[in-house]
C-alpha cells in the first residue's frame, strides 16, 4: 500500500519571530516497490518531508497515510509507524551506543517488544543482509569497527527493524568511492530480496541517475517536479535549481538534441549504446 | 542576530549600558549583589527598585524580556519564600496548625528574602542581557589575571569557557539528531516508570560522550595546527577599554548604594527605637 | 622552483592496543619519498586507510616520522625547534567544519592563529580582516559560525589559516562533509589562492572530479606511493586506479572506453560537456 502525502505545510517555530515555512503544500504519492531520489538544495525541505513520514516531525497541516496508517488519527500508533518506515539519517554511524555490535542492533526490535528468540533471528539477518560476518564482527564494540563497518552496522540496526519503506538520507556521505559502492550495492540487495519500498535523500545526481527509477525536486519548500528519472535529467533544467547534471545525462540530452536516442544511465550502459548507434551508421 | 547568540539571553542593543566595559559591569554587579544583603527596609528596596529602573531604562532591554529572565527562577524562590514562612522562628503567630507555625516575623522575613532574590536575579540578568558570552569570558579573563602569579590557571579558565560556549550550540543540535536517530529506532523517552526512563537516556548519552571525546581530540589538532602553545606570548585582538560611560555608571552605582549603605547603618544604629516609631514594620 | 615540502623515505605507523590488550602496529604511511615545490596546486588521493591524513599531519609536525624524514622549507620537522615555524609555514584545514572552531564569533575565530604567534593587537585586525575578505566571508566577521552553512564554516577555518600568513595550505578532505555547493565553495578559493598568491595547495580528497584542477595527483595506497603525474597521466591508469578502489570521473571512463573501442576521441577528455559535443559530430 502506498505512501499518500497531500496538501502537506510545515512550518518551524510558528507564531513567534523566527517563523520558517518549511513545507509548502506537498504532494507526494509513492507506490510499493518503488525505488525514489529525493533532490533539491540545502535548506529545500527534504529533511523536513520525510520525517514527518514516520512522525518525528508531527504532522500539523496536511494529510498522510502510510500504509494503513493516517498521521491525522487522534492516537498514532507511532511505534507501529516507525517499524513501518525504517529511517537511516546521515553519518549514522554516530548514534551505535551498545556494548556489542549485536546488541546495538538489537535495539530497534527490541523496542518493537519482540520475543527475544525473534530478535536474535532479526540480529543475525540484518548482519548477513549488510555483510557483516556475525562472529567476527558481532561480539566487537561498535567503535572497533572501521568508518564503512560502522556504517553497515548502523544500517543493519534499522533494517533489523524489517521496514516495508526504507528512508535514506544520504547514505553514502563521506564514504570514500569503494564505500559508496558497497553502499548502493547494498541497497540494490535490500530492494531485489525484501521489494522494500525504498527513498533516497542524495545531493549525488550521478548516484540517484544510475539508480532510482522516480525523482522528486524539492525548491524551496514544494515539490517542483516529479518524474522518473530518465525524463527528469532530459526535461528539466536541474542546474537553475543549483543542482549539478549527472554527467551521462549531459551526454544524452546533447545526442538527443541531434535525434540521436541513446538509453541507459551507467556508463558502460551508455557505452555499449553509443557503440550500437555507431554501429547502424557509416562512418 | 538573535539567534546568532549562546544561550539566548543577550538582548542585542545600542544602549548606554551594553557599551559599558564589561569588566566593570561584573564589578558592579558584585557591589549590587552584595548590597542587596544590605537592605535593612523596604526603603532600601525602593532604593534598589529605582535603581533597577535607571539601568534598565539605559539598556534599552524591553521590560517583558527583563522579567521573562526571572520566571525561570520563580519556582525556586517560591519554594525558598514557602519554607521560609514555615521554618522562621518568630513570636507573633497568626495560624497554626498541627506542626506547622505562621508567624508574623516569618512571613516578613520570607517577603523580604523573596524580593531580595528576585532583584538578585534582575540584576544578574540585566548583565547577561547587555553583555555578550564573549566578552563576559574575556573579562572574567582580565579580572582573574593577577591570579596567574599564584599560577592559577586563568588562560585555561577562560579558553574552556570560550570552548563550551562555542560548542553548546553543537552539541544540542547533536543531542537532537542523536535523539531522532534512536525514536527512528523505536525508542520513547517518555514512558515507563523512573528506572526505564534514565535507562532510555542511555542510547543518547553514550553516542553524545564518544562524540564529544572525538571532537575535543580533533579540535585540539587544529588548535596546534594553528599555532597554539598555551597562554605564553599570546596577544589578544580584543582589547577592553575604560570609557567616560563606566566612569559614569560606576558613580550612579555608588550613589545609590552609598544611600542603601548609609540607611543600613541609621537604622542598625536606631534599632531599640524602631519599635515606638509609628509604622516601624517598614524599617525591618 | 623551490622545494617547499621534501619527504625523504619516511615511515609512520600507528601505536595501539587490540582487543586483549596487547600492542599493535597498524600501517600509515611507509617509505614515501615526495617533494613538493612552492606554487604547486597538488591533489592527494586514496582509498580511507591508504595514508593521506596521516601524510597530512605529517606535514606540519602533528607526528612525527619514525623513520625517515620531512624538510618544511628546509627544516626538519622532527627537531623541536623549528615546529612554531613549521606550523607558521603549513597552514591546515580539516574535515569537520564544526570541529575547528574556537570561538562563538567568526573574526574572533579567524584571530585565533594570530594570537597564538603573538602578532601586535592592530596587526591582528588587519590579518583578519584580509583573511575573511580572501575567502569572501567578511560580511560575517560579527556573526555566530553556527548556523552557517558547511561550506561557508569551512571557509572560515581556510580563513583562520590564512591569518598566519602560511606558504602552504594543507585541504585534510576539507571537502568530504560537504554538499555540491559547499565543495565548489572550497575548491574556488583553493584555486584562487594557487593562481594569485602563489600559494601550494595540497589538496586531500576522494573525489576525483576535484583532482582536475591540480598541477600534479599523487595517488596513495596502502600506505605507499602508487602513483604521481598529471590528472591525466593518472587518468590514464584507469585499470590501476579501479584496483586500488578509486575510480576515474564518469566522462573520462567513457572517453576512453569509447577511445578503444576504436572512436575518434581523445582519451584525456574530462568534461562530459566537451565529449557531448564530440559525440554529436561523430554521430
């Protein structure tokens, strides 16, 4: 069942001086399965948007169902919700506490009150899915670990949680180019073996070109567009929106504009393309 | 630029007041706290009173944010004025009940002891209010200088001040973020009884004690990286001048306490004939 | 051209303790042997692990070598006497923004390296009033760096180098906790600061797209030396860098894929732009 956003408005500190229109009338509706980028400028409202999808901003002005669940209710259940809608934030290798890497991921199930057996599984699961090797790494101190295992484990922590959404904010910040790759190829895993709905906050246009299927821009507060991604990079003119091109897609807008259609978004999918409109003409 | 500032209780101005230098304006801060200690009757409030007035008038601080500093405290000093009216001795009782005695001479005392704090605490306020966390760090930073020939460490002093006044507003926001993180996960910071709520905390302070050791060892890299080498043959930019206006400010003060003073001492010194004089409970 | 930085073999390993306590080395740098002469816009790049921030540290005598040895302008850094004039020498910014800070107010902050020297009081004020107008922050010489954005509190830490006047400005991945923006803020004024003052910029990043505006890429691996030349020379090593765990801006890889696939395109293009058009003549 989709996420239905309608008519949502976010204001900071209302009523007082330092009044700030966060949110503008957005309107989003995301269907299960899909893999969607989040973009726009800093300060664009992308953070402020999705929490508010698993009630850490409460909703104020607007409507929203995630699931079954509406964040209009008199009595959210927001434990429910947040096991619903999984959120892994920025760097957030900084919030691991535990005494072993097992325990720290045990938490969000924990909290869930499940049945200790029912955790344990969860534990071991969310290692195997991020590629943490349990013995090696689950009895350690969550700050033995390297910068990229930290990471992993702080994903694990909210994938053990089984959410049927998945909230990224940027989850390859800071990681050198391997880390980000393990990260993106972990996400990739997470969707073809859980079909989890998943959402990507990203400033790295040539990360959410290669692979979100939908992207949506965040100007100032409202969602300005909102399209799959190949028309979006072809269509519209991100970089008014202080955004950079991915660089494929500057490629194939200027072959297009010469009515050359060239498909794919990674290189070597652009590559083997280029090679096969070539190869249909005579040089 | 309110929100540019710690804290959140300069009032940012142009007043006579906030150009005060602010070593003198600790100084006198001092002699005002003191001598409300000093107030020997409600004359001397009505001294203090006006004196209140005079500076806020010169500081261009709006009353409403004057008396918003003392609701913080407000609590605190009912609860003083309470048990003072319950545990002051005195012997003209007006009600009792079971063990509990309200005697005149209590509730007196306990007003009084409720007004001396809450203009302790006006005053107190009118200092943060006009003058910035910074240069409050660099004139305590002056003033303790002569401390350094006991080697007291007043450089350090004042660097950790400047520090952690640079760093709370880090700090609450990583202490929000650590604290959305740990509800994405299903945490609730308010159910359950005592034990489980202090347990919950356990999940933000950890992260938030690491982080702050791994921020103090990178700050202390980039302040070696910048030169730093402890207080020896440090210049500073900032320097603190005497005005005409501390000279000023410095004489109204006195004034007015020399008058808090010098009634202290009339009415010590004409103590045993207070009682015959007529509304003598004013000279308490 | 003068040496400003001469890394004679020089070795650095870490001391530490494992989990049962005993003592373990873990690797920084080992055996490098490197100059770097006065005016050079110099790119250092590497997987995390592979030695670059312990390089940087090396270079203004935050460590020491444990063998082998580094001349700052021709002083050792390992002698004591010359670490103040070392320090003068290599200024350095990092990569938190928020954890370089000293002082709630910007000018009191860039004034800080100036105190430390013990610079006359009138001479500090010019320093850093000089300093935020290099980086184009001097409008906020009154203001709270907090709530800055990332790129403008970086800035200000280049600004706080600066005030000592150094020869050398050392960028430790001043970039990595940066959005789009905020990098190109960086990455300007390093530029800007090469061409008009002369001044070697050694630039730490993983970002390879930065790596063309130097003079020179040094490439680190596993604690050694793997590579120096050109952007273009290492460009060109696309295979080696992809061992090592970096890889090569998208437009180059395809450039060259495309080269060896037998089109006429140059292999050393780095700009998608520039490739867009050379494929709209070839299609």
């Amino acid at each position: 069942m989709p996420v239905v956003v309608k008519n949502l408005n976010y204001t900071y500190n209302p009523k007082t001086p330092f009044a700030k229109q966060a949110l503008l009338d957005v309107n989003l509706t995301i269907n299960d399965g899909e893999f969607i980028g989040i973009i726009g400028h800093t300060g664009s409202g992308k953070s402020t948007f999705v929490q508010h999808l698993n009630g850490l901003i409460k909703l104020t002005d607007g409507e929203i169902i995630v699931n079954d669940i509406n964040l209009n209710d008199k009595k959210v259940d927001y434990l429910k919700l947040r096991s619903l809608v999984g959120m892994v934030f920025q760097y957030p290798e900084y919030q691991l506490f535990a005494d072993t890497v097992k325990a720290d991921i045990a938490f969000g199930p924990k909290n869930m009150k499940l049945p200790a057996e029912e955790v344990n599984t969860r534990v071991s699961e969310a290692l195997k899915l991020v590629g943490l090797n349990e013995e090696e790494i689950g009895e350690k101190s969550p700050f033995d670990l390297s910068g990229g295992e930290r990471r992993r484990a702080a994903i694990a922590g909210v994938l053990a949680m089984k959410p049927k959404i998945l909230v990224l904010d940027e989850p390859t910040a800071g990681l050198d180019p391997m880390g980000k790759r393990e990260i993106l190829q972990l996400m990739a895993k997470i969707r073809a073996e859980q079909n989890a709905t998943i959402i990507m906050i990203s400033h790295d246009m040539n990360e959410i070109y290669e692979n979100v299927d939908r992207v949506a821009v965040f100007v100032n507060g409202t969602i300005k567009h909102d399209m799959p991604t190949e028309e979006l990079f072809q269509k519209v003119k991100i970089e008014e929106y202080g955004l950079e091109m991915p660089a494929m897609a500057v490629i194939k807008k200027k072959l297009s504009k010469i009515g050359v259609v060239i498909n794919g978004r990674t290189v070597t999918e652009v590559f083997n393309e280029i090679v096969k409109a070539k190869g249909g003409k005579n040089v | 630029m309110f929100r540019d500032v710690t804290l959140g209780q300069y009032y940012p101005a142009d007043s006579f007041v906030h150009r005060m230098d602010p070593r003198i304006k600790i100084l006198l801060n001092i002699l005002y706290l003191v001598g409300i200690f000093f107030i020997k009757s409600y004359f001397g409030f009505v001294i203090v009173l006006l004196f209140l007035c005079v500076a806020i008038l010169f500081s261009k601080v709006p009353v409403g944010s004057v008396i918003r500093s003392v609701k913080g405290i407000l609590v605190l000093v009912a609860i003083t004025g309470i048990l003072n009216v319950f545990f002051y001795t005195g012997e003209t009782v007006l009600w009792s009940w079971w063990i509990i005695v309200i005697t005149k001479e209590a509730l007196i005392f306990s007003g009084q002891m409720i007004l001396r704090l809450i203009f302790l605490v006006v005053g107190a306020s009118l200092l943060t209010l006009t003058t910035t966390p910074v240069d409050l760090t660099h004139a305590i930073e002056s003033l303790l200088k002569p401390l350094t020939l006991i080697k007291f460490p007043v450089h350090e002093l004042a660097l950790i001040m400047s520090l952690a006044l640079s760093f709370i507003p880090t700090l609450i926001e990583e202490t929000d973020r650590i604290v959305r993180a740990q509800k994405a996960r299903g945490a609730a910071f308010d159910t359950g009884g005592l034990v489980s709520r202090a347990k919950a905390f356990i999940p933000i302070l950890i992260p938030l004690l690491v982080s702050s050791f791994r921020r103090a060892d990178e700050l202390a890299l980039a302040m070696n990286a910048r030169c730093y080498e402890g207080s020896t043959n440090r210049t500073k930019m900032r320097k603190l001048t005497l005005s005409w206006r501390d000279l000023v400010g410095t004489l109204v003060t006195a004034v007015f306490f020399t008058a808090i003073f010098v009634l202290y001492s009339w009415i010590t010194s004409a103590a045993p004939l207070i009682p015959a004089l007529p509304y003598s409970w004013l000279y308490i | 051209m003068n040496e400003a930085i001469k890394i004679t073999d020089m070795t650095y390993f870490y001391r530490g303790y494992d989990d049962s306590g005993l003592p373990v080395i873990t690797k920084g740098v080992e055996n490098v042997s490197l100059d770097i002469f006065q005016g050079e816009f110099v790119a250092l790049v590497g997987h995390n692990g592979s030695g670059k921030s312990t390089l940087a540290k090396l270079l203004n005598a935050l460590l020491l070598p444990r063998s082998g040895k580094i001349e700052v302008f021709g002083m050792d850094t390992s002698d004591k006497k010359n670490l103040f004039e070392i320090r003068k020498s290599v200024g350095m910014v990092f990569q938190n923004p928020d954890n370089q800070m000293v002082a709630s107010i910007v000018k009191e902050d860039v004034a800080f390296g100036p105190e430390n020297i013990g610079i006359p009081q009138k001479e500090i004020v010019t320093r850093v009033n000089d300093a935020l107008d290099a980086v184009g922050m001097a409008e906020y010489a009154d203001r709270s760096p907090h709530k800055l954005s990332g790129g403008q509190k970086q800035r200000i830490a280049i600004a706080g180098a600066l005030a000592i006047q150094p020869k050398v400005l050392v960028l430790d991945e001043s970039t990595a906790m940066l959005d789009p923006l905020g990098r190109r803020e960086v990455i300007e004024i390093a530029k800007k600061l090469n061409k008009e003052k002369n001044m070697t910029i050694i630039l730490i990043t993983h970002f390879m797209e930065e790596v063309l505006y130097s003079d020179r890429v040094i490439v680190l691996n596993d604690g050694e030396i793997a590579m120096n030349g050109s952007p273009k020379d290492i460009f060109r090593r696309e295979a080696e860098l992809n061992k090592i765990g970096l890889r090569v801006p998208r437009a180059v890889e395809l450039a060259r894929k495309l080269n060896s696939e037998g089109f006429e395109i140059d292999p050393d293009i780095t700009d998608e732009k520039v490739l867009g058009d050379k494929l709209c003549r070839l299609l």
